[in-house]
C-alpha cells in the first residue's frame, strides 16, 4: 500500500482531460489532456488566438467546460464557479485588468488576506523582493509604473499562499531587468512554498528560465510538450511559433 | 431667510437618507431598484406598527431597518438574483415587486392616511427662528449615515470587497470574492436604508400606501445626477434639494415638486456624468 507521501506525490496539481471549451459556438480548447504536476513549472506558449489565456480562464471557471474535466489535486473543479476555485487555494492573474487600478496598493493586497496581522507580516516578506510596496502602500495601484504595477501582481498571487497559481503573461511589456527579477523571486518563492505554477508566455527565454517543462498549443491542442532543460528546445518552440 | 436655510439642509437631510440607499445598490448591483418607494414606505409602516405598540418610537428606526433588510435580503435571493444576466428584467422586476408591495401593505393596513407618534417634540431657536426640533435632528441624521455608510465602504472587508465587485467583478471573484453574497448584503443594505428613512420621514407628515413614489422619484433622479459617489450625492441633495426649497418657497410648491426631476435632466443633458468626477 501506497505511503501518504507517495500519494500525494501521485495525484497531481492540476489536470484536464479531454477538456474542451471556447466562446459560445466558438470552440477554442479541443480535447485538451494536461497534468500540472505537484511543485512543478509548466509554461504554455503558442500564438496569439491558439487557446493558452482561454485553458486558464476555463480552469478558473470563468468558461465552462464544453466537455473532460478539470481535477485539483484530484478533486473535480470543472463547473465550479471561480470565487470557489480561488478558495482552494488558486491563484490566477489574468493578461489584462488584473488589478484594481482606483483602489490603493494595501488594499489590492488586502482582498487576498484574512487579516490585518497576516497582511502586516506579508507586506513585509514581499517587500524584500520589491521594497517599493510597503512604502507605497496608500498609493493608488493604477498610478504605478507598468513594471511595479506586475511586482505588485506578483506580490498578491503570493501573499495568497497558493498551492496552484495560474500567470497569463505577466512578463509582457516589461523591461529586460524587471522580468529577471520576477524569475528570481517565482523561483525562490516556489522552493518555499512549494506551489504548482501554469505560465503562459510569449516570451520563450523567460519560459524556459522560469518552467521545468513547456506545452506549445496550437488550435486548441498540444503540439509539443518537453522539458526545458531539453536541448533544441527553444529552437523548437520557436519553429512552433513560425509555423 | 433663515426658516429657508433651515429648510434646505433638512429637506438636503431627508433627501439624502432616502436617496443613499438606493445608490449602495445601484454602486454595486448596476441596478435601479424601482422597489425602493415600497420598502421606504414598509419603513413607514413600521413606525406606525411602533406607535400602535406604545413602544418608544425610537424603535421604530431600528426596527424598520432590520425588517427592510431582511425583506431586501429576501427579494434580492429569490427575485433579483435569477435576473442578474438580464438587468432590465431585474430593473422591472423591482418595479413590479414595489407595486406588490404596495397592495400588500393596502390589503393589510387600509387605504386611509395615518399619523406616527415623533421621537421628539417640540421646536429649537436656531438662526433666530423656532424651528422643529424633529426636522433638525434629521440633519446629523443623515450625516451620521453618510458617514456609517463610508466607514463601511472604506474601513471594512464588506466595503472593500463591495468596492471590489464595483470596480471589477470578474477580477474579485477570481480572488475568491463570492459577489453573490455580496450582492445579497448590498440589497439588504439598501433597502434597510429605505426603509430606516422612511421611518425618519414619517413623524413629518404621515403614513399611507403611496407615501414612496414621489420620493421614489427624486431619489432615482439624485442618484442619476450623484452617479455614484457618497461624497456626489450629497453635493447633489443639496443643491437640488435646496433649489426645490427656493422654489416652492417663491414660485409654487407644485412646480416645487417638479424641480428636483427637471433639474437633474438639465444637469445630465449638460454633464451626463452629472455631479460625480468621472
């Protein structure tokens, strides 16, 4: 009989199977099988429209799933309605509106944080990695440059103490120098806590700095799956995304 | 002159009690509850029910906002919240379900025009003149609502998570934010509003099944000209309200009436985001 430890070890962070979803008649997501595994890094790359923002969105039930499933760590989300998904300790940034622009940078972080005390002693632990937050934190979060504005989102996807966190291109936009920074801080973070992390990316070097293994989506299905350590596999990616 | 002063911040004052309501649920809901008038009105009957008990009418304030909570509560589960993809259907919804209330309340309580028992009698020199004491107290009244209502939007995890669903639903239910209960508390809120305030007018003139539509009125074209800012609805009362004063005070008090509603649709055909800053 199987021990606690490999269970766990077993049953995965995230799963889809067969899933299927897109926009009304429109499906985007085809039978899509895709196992997100414990304290993993997986980034989904592909072009723009082949489905990458729309699986995150499905997982975090914002889309329904047209048909499969989506398990968290082996229990059935799919049909759950997000608020719920994000309870179970899922954190998902969205590409676009990802932050609350008039209200200030405490409360952005607040919305994510049960209490005052654990708030305190969060900031405090982010703004290690990014000391403008605590100094900053009666500013509106709109007013923030577009670089500080992704550390804060970053900031608030761990503060949440995920066990699953979904990022739709959190590098897009930024300068070299800042998403070198967030590559440190995802993965200092992770050895920490241990989260499971889907990224979806444009930026292939970043991709592959940051994930153990990649997935190239196209039309809505897996044309490539690897690791990143592969060799080739960025010039592989790349021919994907030419294609 | 100093009766008219008077008059404008009481009648601002009365305004604003009735009007706040109505925009925490427009804020959050994106919905104009048309059912607003028969909650206030249910808030009217409740002093009356307070004054036929022989209790302190001071009860009736607290009695009429529980009850209107819970009541908004109930209509925002069964009635409103099956419509939330389809707005005007839930605005027609509230519409429909004030004119249910209002028989309700006829079926019950009759037809005839009734009198409350008020808190506090008597008059206060003020500004040189003897003035309700009653009709003054609605003036802290008011603001003490205004300001409980901002405390609760900004110094509470309610009130950011309703600012939240404000600013950016999809996004705060992402972060775990049920808006549905939200939603819920923010009706209850709301109509516990109307209802307190119309327990606040009744002392001033009197109880009777249509006493909510002409506030009605005047408080969805505040709340249209208010957008909705706390801060915009209380300029918007004021200077509307007191306008109303300066005119039924001059001209006549039937085009006194008309003045809230015909100004606020100059000021939105002016300004369409009328009093708020954007």
């Amino acid at each position: 009989m199987p021990s606690v430890t490999l269970m766990a070890e077993v049953i995965p962070a995230l799963e889809c199977r067969g899933l299927s979803s897109g926009y009304g008649e429109a499906v985007v997501i085809r039978h899509l099988d895709l196992v997100l595994r414990q304290g993993e890094t997986l980034a989904l790359l592909g072009k723009n429209g082949m489905g990458k923002s729309t699986l995150l969105k499905t997982v975090m039930g914002y889309l329904p799933a047209l048909a499969g499933t989506v398990r968290l760590e082996g229990r059935t989300i799919s049909g759950l309605p997000p608020q719920r998904i994000a309870r179970q300790a899922v954190s998902y940034t969205p590409q676009d509106q990802a932050l609350f622009p008039d209200l200030n940078v405490g409360d952005n972080l607040r919305l994510v944080v049960d209490d005052e005390r654990a708030l305190r002693t969060a900031v405090a632990h982010v703004g290690g990695y990014f000391p403008f937050i605590p100094d900053r934190l009666t500013q509106k979060a709109g007013t923030l440059s577009g670089g500080e504005q992704k550390m804060l989102l970053l900031a608030r996807a761990l503060i949440s103490a995920p066990r699953v966190m979904l990022v739709d291109e959190i590098t897009e936009g930024l300068q070299p120098s800042v998403v070198t920074r967030l590559v440190e801080v995802l993965r200092v973070e992770q050895r920490r806590l241990g989260f499971s992390l889907l990224i979806v990316e444009q930026n292939v070097r970043f991709a592959l700095a940051v994930a153990d293994r990649y997935a190239v989506l196209k039309q809505g299905e897996i044309a490539d799956l690897g690791a990143s350590a592969d060799a080739g596999a960025e010039t592989r990616i790349i021919d994907h995304l030419r294609l | 002159m100093q009766a008219q002063i008077l008059d404008i911040a009481t009648s601002a004052a009365m305004l604003y009690a009735v009007a706040a309501g109505l925009l925490v649920i427009f804020g959050v809901m994106k919905i104009i509850n048309f059912a607003h008038g028969a909650f206030l009105t249910l808030g009217g009957y409740c002093a009356l029910l307070t004054t036929w008990a022989g209790i302190s009418p001071w009860l009736a304030f607290p009695v009429a906002a529980i009850v209107g909570f819970i009541i908004g509560a109930l209509v925002e589960r069964f009635i409103v919240r099956p419509l939330y993809q389809r707005p005007l259907d839930a605005i027609l919804a509230t519409w429909g379900l004030g004119i249910i209330l209002g028989q309700v309340i006829t079926l019950i309580f009759g037809r005839e025009v009734q009198f409350v028992q008020s808190p506090v009698q008597g008059t206060a020199l003020v500004l040189d003149t003897d003035y309700s004491l009653y009709r003054l107290l609605l003036v802290p009244g008011a603001i003490l609502v205004g300001v409980a209502l901002a405390a609760l939007l900004h110094g509470t995890r309610l009130g950011l998570a309703a600012r939240a669903v404000i600013m950016n639903e999809a996004l705060a239910r992402g972060l775990g934010i049920d808006s549905d209960r939200v939603r819920s508390l923010t009706f209850g809120l709301g109509s516990a509003l109307a209802a307190l305030a119309g327990a606040l007018i009744t002392p001033l003139s009197s109880v009777d099944p249509a006493m909510g539509v002409p506030w009605l009125v005047n408080a969805f074209m505040l709340v249209m000209v208010a957008g909705r800012s706390l801060i915009s609805l209380m300029v918007a009362t004021v200077v509307l309200g007191g306008a109303q004063v300066l005119v039924s005070s001059y001209a006549s008090p039937v085009l006194g009436g008309l003045t809230i509603a015909v100004l606020a649709a100059i000021i939105l055909r002016i300004r369409p985001q009328g009093f708020a800053r954007d």
